[in-house]
C-alpha cells in the first residue's frame, strides 16, 4: 500500500455526496475507472482533465483494489 498516493483520494461529506474523489477536485474515484473502463488511456484522461497527472490515476486504480480486497462470506 502506498500511503502518500493513497493520500491523493479525498472523502469530504458536502461533495460528490461523500464519494471518494482525487484531490479535492470534483472527479471520483468512480469516474476515472469508468474511463478506463470504456477504454480511455492515461494520456487521454490526463490531457482531458489537465488537473491530474499520472499519480492520480493511479490512486485511484489502488484505491479501488483495496476496496475490493476484503473477505467475502458465503453463505453455504
């Protein structure tokens, strides 16, 4: 875990209804994986939104993974 790029995602109550954001910026985590996602490349999001840079993309793709990596119960 990367503690000072982790540092980049933002949760604050009054914006983006409390969503992880980059930076304080009104751009969520949810946002830059939905660009991946459709198949956007990291120059193209960083020349879209000239506010980032290659750090924040990959916050947010670290943010995500650790989201996602915590036991999951089955009920069997």
């Amino acid at each position: 875990m990367n503690e000072p790029r982790l540092a980049r995602i933002t949760l604050e109550p009054g914006k983006c209804s409390g969503s992880p954001c980059i930076r304080g910026y009104r751009l969520r985590v949810s946002d830059i994986l939905a660009l991946l996602g459709a198949g956007a490349s990291h120059a193209e999001i960083l020349e879209d939104y000239p506010f980032l840079d290659e750090e924040d993309i990959l916050a947010a793709l670290e943010y995500a993974a650790i989201q996602l990596s915590h036991p999951v119960l089955v009920a069997a």
